[in-house]
C-alpha cells in the first residue's frame, strides 16, 4: 500500500508537539515509562530531551523536525505494517520517517525489549 501526496503532506503539516503527548500516554498506558520513549526518541532521532523540549516548544513541524534529527544509521532496519502501511513500502522519505517513530513507540508499548527496539 503507497501513500498519496495528500497523506505525504498531512504528516508534513503534524506538529511534532501535538503528537507528543499520545506517545507518552500510549507508552504510560502500558506500563512503560516517559523515559523509555525518551531513550527511543533520542536512539531514533538524535534528539535529547533538552533539543526535544526545544522542538516541542517551536511547535515544529514533522518536516523541521525529521530535518534537524540525524536519523540512526539501523532505522533502515525498522520494518513491518504501522498504521496500515507497510514501512519498508513507503516511498515518500518524510512519511517513512515519521512511520519509524510509530513504530518504535507501538514496540515500546506492546513490551519489546530495548534491546530490540533500539536493533542492539
């Protein structure tokens, strides 16, 4: 399943902070903490929580932020269906990206252990 440009530049438009507190509430639900998603966010993205603070309080965009981050050299290894799409299937750069960080949180959430999550 390929994404469409208008699905392409909805996750374009997403402010980083406004998804934010469903990651954290997602994680929380399940028994996990804040600072595992930290741990997820920062192996993904580069970011600590000091730059993610940052960025949640610029209101940045999915663009600007997956722009600023240095994606991990192992993301390429984050692979399977998240949100009904079939990550290593995605075309569109920005969109895999941002489906990267669904999945590590939805592994993060169903109990995976780091060691897997982060591809140790």
């Amino acid at each position: 399943m390929t994404t469409t440009p208008e699905h392409d530049a909805k996750i374009a438009r997403l402010t980083f902070s406004s998804v934010y507190p469903h990651y954290i509430t997602k994680v929380e639900s399940k028994g996990r903490t804040k600072a595992e998603l930290l741990e997820v966010i920062e192996w993904l993205t580069g970011f600590d929580e000091q730059k993610l603070q940052q960025l949640i309080d610029e209101k940045v965009t999915f663009e600007t932020f997956f722009k600023k981050a240095k994606l991990n050299p192992k993301a390429e290894l984050i692979t399977g269906v998240i949100c009904g799409y079939r990550i290593e299937d995605i075309q569109t750069p920005l969109t895999k990206q941002a489906r990267y960080l669904d999945k590590l949180v939805d592994e993060l959430a169903k109990g995976k252990k780091m060691e897997k999550i982060l591809r140790k």
